[in-house]
C-alpha cells in the first residue's frame, strides 16, 4: 500500500491557490473544444477562419487551471504546442510573442523537449535562449537580426511548410486589453482569429465577465461563443474529493460526510473548493494525524479554517470603490439577483440604469457612485471584482458566487434572505 504522500501535500499548501491544482476535475467540453479546434488545424495544416475559443469568469473560476491544463494536454503526440501571452506581452512585446511561436511551431521533437527539460513551460520567457534548440540553421536568424515584427511578416519568413507543429497561442487577462481595433495587439490577434496569414495558429482568450465585449471592439466577431465558468456541480465536487484524496493517498475511513459537508459551503466555487483544501490539509499534516482523516480530533475547526480562508478572499475582492458605495452596491447585486432569478435577467446597460435610479437615493456616501467612478465604470468595476458576471442563460448579470452575494448584501445591511422571499 502506498504511504500517505506527505511532502507532496505539505506543497499544495506551501503553493497556494495560484499554482496549478494537482488534480483537474470539469471544464472537459472546453478542452475537448480548444483540442479538437487545434486538431482540425493540424488536419488542414494552416489557419481556420473562427478558431478562436473564448473562456470567462470572475476572478478564482479557474480560468489559469483551464490554461495550464491545456497545456498539460498538449503534446508532441497530438501535435500541437502551447505559447502562453500576458496581455502586457501583446500589447507591449508582439516580436516577442512571435518568436515564441516561431520556436513553438518550427522546433524539432528533440528540440522542444530539451526547451521544456531545461526551462519547463515557462520556456517563452527565455526566448532568444530556446532559439537554438532544434532548428535549422537558416531559420535561427528569427531570434537574432530577422526577428519578425507582425504576423505577415512571420508568414514570410517562416511560412507554413516549415512548422512542425500546431500552435494555440493562449492569453489571459484579455479585459485588460485596449479596446481600439487599429492598435498592433488587435491586428496580431485578429489576422490570427482571421486565419489571413495561413499559418497553423488557434487562439484561446481568457478574461474577466466583460471579455466579450472587450473582444468585440477589436473586430473578432466570427463564430465565437464564449464559455463562462462558474461553479463546480454537486457530482465534479465528489469527484474532486475522491481524485484529490486518491493522489494524496488521504485515508477517509468514515468521515466521508464531514468532508462533503466541508466542501459543500464552498458552492463549489474553484477558489473556495481550494481554501477547503487547504482547511483539510492542514489538518492532515497533523502529526499523529498523519493522513488520515478519521484521527481529525476537532471538524468545527476544520471548518472554522475553510471559512477563516474563504472570508479572507471575501475581504480582497470587496474593493474601496464598493467599501465607499456599500448600500447602493448590495442594492445593484440585489435587483440584478432578483431579475436573474425570475428567468428574465438585466443587461449591462439596465444594470446601469439600476445604479442611477438608486444613486444618491438616501443620504450618505453609501448610496452614492463614488466621484471618480462613471454609472458604467462602476458596473464595470463590480465585473471585474467578480459581484457581477453575465449569465449566459438570461443574458443579464448577477454575482455568480452565492456566497459572495449574501456577503456584499450583508455588508449594505439588506438580509440575503429576503432576497428568496420577493422573488415573484
């Protein structure tokens, strides 16, 4: 039997909740979609017009951990490589990212895999360095006096022939993005969206709940249909459990249910999930303890730890704009809620109309947009703090963290179950 693997959760603790989770639970139709989109790219051997995926969720939805494990998935069998982008290296770095994806899709086998032995898949970042593993003589001038300054010119001087591999180019953050369609990074990405250069590129965009709109200003309008992350089903949460424990070698003897029941105040929210995790962990870790779940002497204070954690996370995202603005912001998370729930939902632009109906409405700054806030920046802001997020069902926008809901409506003095009683 193999022993309990100490070191190794004494690491996913030490990690923290940036690092890519040690076992990867839903989200496959989103792989499955990035990876049969790459596939048919290298089927064809240049760019599909469309092969965009776009992926979004408020902050802690697991965006990165899709990212890495497409990544992960990736590999000189399928054929297909991965570059990884911030949207500063595209906006900021383009002859950068496209020696990047000049080594990524011309490197022979042996090439690639040294890069990755060597710098791992943080490899990109060492671009000249990688530019003589596994390339040919002619094309080494890319890293040096020939680099390659847009897409076109890239085409020209590496065409399409000589690549070995697929490419997706995978950028996160794209809310961040400038929005004018005439600036480099949206041209780069657009020609790539396009499939006007030939080459065999996909494009995966990761952002924030405002990413589609973002994406729509630099003209990439063909055939997208985001996926949005929110939280992990009651089924993915067991699964979770199970897979996690099993990697670790945690013995659960009889204390399955206290698990579950640890886990299910996290509303299966990726973020919370790993604050749970780490609650467990830690107690774990305990010497006597020592992996095993039936010595856990106390669970309260398991739990008191998972929401010591996930409370802390409530306090990072509650910003000083919505500290400032406190009741008008519960009220716009509560009307937003209320409409979502009746099936019919407000989009961004009534969610505006909410601000300014309720802005200044009762004396004191907390029912006011603070004075360097817009009515459609402060909505804005509310996306990117993740209080509000569209639901792809309806349309409109409500916070997509239960939990976070009930903390902002508390914290602007209205009780989150009344909201259960007025909906109609």
């Amino acid at each position: 039997m193999t022993s309990f693997q100490r070191d190794a959760l004494q690491n996913f603790v030490d990690d923290g909740e940036k690092d890519h989770p040690p076992v990867f639970t839903g989200r496959q139709d989103i792989l499955k979609h990035v990876l049969t989109k790459a596939a048919r790219t290298s089927d064809r051997k240049s760019g599909i017009p469309g092969n965009t995926t776009v992926i979004t969720g408020a902050p802690g939805a697991g965006k990165s951990s899709v990212l890495g494990e497409i990544d992960k998935r990736s590999s000189d069998e399928n054929n297909v490589r991965v570059v990884h982008a911030s949207e500063s290296d595209v906006t900021k770095h383009i002859p950068k990212v496209l020696q990047a994806i000049a080594y990524a899709g011309i490197a022979t086998s042996s090439g690639w895999s040294e890069a990755l032995l060597k710098f791992g898949h943080k490899w990109s970042s060492y671009v000249p360095t990688v530019g003589g593993f596994g390339m040919s003589i002619d094309l080494k001038t890319l890293f040096t006096s020939n680099v390659p300054t847009d897409i076109s010119d890239l085409a020209t001087k590496c065409p399409s022939e000589n690549w070995t591999s697929v490419i997706i180019l995978a950028v996160d953050e794209i809310q961040r993005l400038p929005t004018d369609k005439d600036r480099d990074h949206a041209i780069l990405l657009r020609n790539i969206h396009d499939a006007s250069t030939g080459l065999p590129i996909t494009l995966v965009l990761a952002g924030l709940g405002d990413t589609n709109s973002v994406i729509r200003s630099m003209g990439l309008t063909h055939g997208l249909s985001p996926y949005s992350l929110g939280c992990f089903s009651v089924e993915e949460r067991h699964e979770l459990t199970e897979e996690w424990c099993d990697h670790f070698h945690i013995k659960i003897g009889s204390c399955r249910s206290q698990i579950d029941a640890l886990m299910a105040k996290t509303d299966g929210w990726p973020r919370h999930v790993h604050w749970a995790q780490q609650a467990l962990a830690e107690a774990l870790l305990v010497k006597g303890v020592d992996g095993h779940a039936d010595k856990i002497a106390d669970w309260n204070a398991v739990q008191l730890r998972s929401d010591t954690l996930r409370h802390g996370y409530y306090g990072a995202q509650y910003s000083e704009v919505m500290k400032y603005s406190s009741k008008l912001t519960a009220q716009v998370l509560y009307e937003a809620a209320r409409a979502d729930r009746t099936g019919v939902g407000l989009p961004i632009s009534q969610v505006v109309d909410v601000v300014e109906t309720y802005n200044g409405a009762e004396p004191g700054s907390a029912w006011r947009v603070p004075s360097e806030e817009s009515s459609h920046s402060y909505v804005t802001h509310l996306i990117h703090c993740g209080a509000l997020e569209e639901n792809p069902e309806t349309g409109g926008l409500t916070c997509p963290i239960p939990s976070f809901q009930n903390y902002i409506l508390c914290r602007g003095g209205l009780d989150p179950a009344e909201l259960e009683q007025n909906v109609e």
